[in-house]
C-alpha cells in the first residue's frame, strides 16, 4: 500500500475526505432548513 507524506494510508486519507465531506453536507442543509 501506498502511504502519503503524513504516513497515512490513501484508504485512511480517503476516508477522512469522506468523512468531512458528508459533514459539509449536514451543515448545509440543515441550514437550508
């Protein structure tokens, strides 16, 4: 496995990029309601 610069695994990197995403989201649309 590939590890990025930080000794992180791309799969850890791209579960945290998910992560913070899908808490962008939440926000947003709670304050759309």
């Amino acid at each position: 496995m590939r590890t990025t610069g930080l000794g992180k695994t791309s799969e850890q990197w791209h579960q945290e990029i998910q992560e913070e995403n899908f808490l962008e989201a939440q926000m947003r649309n709670e304050t759309l309601e």
